[in-house]
C-alpha cells in the first residue's frame, strides 16, 4: 500500500539521518576540542541535537504506526506528532542553547587555542555525508511531492509527515551550519579575531531555533487537530456528491489522525425517495471510493440529514495538508 511504502522510507530516511549525525558529532567534538573553535564545538552540539532528534522521530513512526485498540478506537497516529514535538523543543533547548551561550562566551573571553586544520578536515567530511542524507530525504520529498500533485515547496509546508519535514529541514540547517563554521573559522584565522568564531556559533543557534519553531509549531497544529487541505476537501464531496441518492452534503469535517490516518465525516442530505436499503449502499460506496482514491482515508462516518434551509458550507482552507504526506 502506498501508505506503507511511505511509513518504510521514512523510517529509512530517519535511520540514515541519525548514523550520519552521529558520526559527524563524535568528529566535530574530537575537532573542536583538538581547535578550541566555538563554532565547532556548536556543531558538535548541533549534530549530537540532531542524532537525538532521529531517534525521538524513529520512536514517534514506531510508537504512531500501532494498531488501535479499544482504548484508542482511532489508533496512535497523534502519538507521532508527541515525539516529534519532543524532538523540536530537544532541538531547540540543547542545540540553539548551546550554540548561542558558547558563543557569546568566545566572543566575551576572546581565546582561541589549538589547530585550525582539524576543524578544515571535519568540516568537509561533514558537508560530504550530510549531503547524501539530505539527497535522501529530497528524493522523498519529490516523490511524495509528485503523487499529491504538489510541488516540493508546498508538500514540506502543509505534510502531515512531519519526520520526513524534521530530517529535511534539519539536514538543510546542517549544510548551512557547516558554511557558517567554516567562515567563522577561516575569518579568525585569518584576522586573528576570535569574534567571526563566535558570531558563526550564535548564527548557527538561532538557525537551530528557526528550525525547532517551524517543527514544534507544525506538530502543534497536527496534535490540536488539522484538517485536509481544501483541494483535497473539495475532492471528497464531489465523490459524496457524484452518489446517486445523495442530494447534497450539508457539512463535510475531516481530521489527520497521524500522518497516514484521515477520518471523514459528513452531514448528508438523501433523497426524499431514497430506502433505508439505499442509503446503507450509498454510505458502502462512499468508503469504497474515497478509500480507493485516497488510501490514507481510515474512517468515514455519513450522518443521514434533512437539509437545513441557508445552510453553507464551510469554506476550505487551501494551505491545509495533504492526508497522509
């Protein structure tokens, strides 16, 4: 199922993230120490922030994607969006933190002691292997990106995917980070000024904290309830509409569940003629269809009802997200 298929290379995008931050912590640390470059040791920090990102994220596809149970009727999907948060805030307390603290330190103290050619080598082996994790997570992003009928842009602002979001934006900012570094490195040893070090460290914790708001607030939306995008929307009631018995619907809600999980509700007007047997067939095909269109479509819930005179739909929102991306 292609819904499946997703849930698997997200978990393999996330995997391959959190090796490849790993091991470019444990260098930059060696690097930074081996230096005494602020701007180092920052993305020393920065990588360890993120390896801890990828397992917060590893957890949130393995802990969202159980089954539901009767205690939670509509599965654990949201569950997923508990630890990315988790994730974000990490992100956003340890990695920007640090960054920023250490290096207004450099700048107030002025030190610097050690090599500089160490910070060099670190830095372009870094750059190699988070270029491959990132190609990684942008083959996944243009993929999914293709099958919503989106472009990359607006499939990464509105996914309800955020683990996929999180490894790529997060790799983006490591890229950055690694120039900012190497600036702030070459700049101090070339001027002698310890300050360029320290200002690259503090540009690269706010570049932490910009990452960690736009995550934590995309998983805020998704924890609070966020609908289908109105393209989307739109495309469903034409479904309920297209039914033969069915008149007109009074009120469609939807709701992302978890990043693979929609539900669909709706008020439905049936004809006046229309049997108790006609209805129950009208309500079958409605899940057939809109579950063969959209297979990330969970539950769908039709509420027979008698049309309500002046009664509007809701406008659709068009910057709401994809189901399931």
């Amino acid at each position: 199922m292609a819904e499946a298929a997703a849930r698997t290379e997200s978990v393999g995008t996330v995997v391959v993230a959190g090796a490849a931050n790993l091991a470019i912590a444990v260098a930059k640390l060696v690097a930074g120490l081996l230096s005494g470059s602020a701007a180092m040791l920052s993305e020393a920090v920065h990588s360890l922030a993120d390896t801890t990102t990828e397992v917060l994220l590893y957890t949130a596809l393995r802990r969202g994607a159980r089954p539901a149970d009767p205690r939670h009727p509509f599965g654990y999907g949201k569950e997923s969006y508990v630890w990315a948060l988790l994730a974000a805030l990490f992100t956003f307390v340890a990695g920007a933190g640090f960054a920023v603290t250490h290096g207004v330190t450099t700048i107030l103290v002025h030190e610097h002691r050690g090599d500089y050619l160490a910070s060099y080598v670190v830095l372009a082996v870094s750059f190699v292997i988070e270029s491959v994790s990132l190609a990684r997570a942008a083959r996944q992003v243009r993929r999914e990106s293709r099958r919503w009928r989106t472009s990359p842009r607006h499939f990464l602002r509105m996914t309800a995917d955020t683990t996929v979001k999180a490894v790529f934006l997060e790799d983006s900012a490591a890229l950055v980070g690694l120039l900012l570094a190497a600036f702030g490195v070459g700049l101090s040893q070339l001027t002698g000024e310890e300050v360029y070090d320290g200002i690259a460290s503090i540009l690269i914790g706010l570049l932490l904290l910009v990452v960690a708001t736009i995550l934590a607030y995309s998983n805020v939306s998704l924890l609070v309830g966020r609908s289908v995008p109105g393209r989307i929307r739109r495309e469903i009631e034409d479904e309920l509409v297209g039914l033969p018995t069915v008149r007109r619907v009074d009120t469609l809600l939807t709701m992302q569940l978890g990043p693979a999980d929609v539900l669909v509700a709706a008020k439905v007007d049936f004809s006046d003629d229309a049997t108790g047997a006609d209805i129950e067939a009208a309500a079958d095909a409605a899940e057939r269809q809109l579950t063969g269109r959209y297979p990330e479509i969970r539950y769908v819930f039709l509420d027979p009802t008698r049309a309500r005179p002046g009664t509007a739909d809701p406008a659709p929102d068009p910057d709401e997200p994809p189901p399931g991306t």
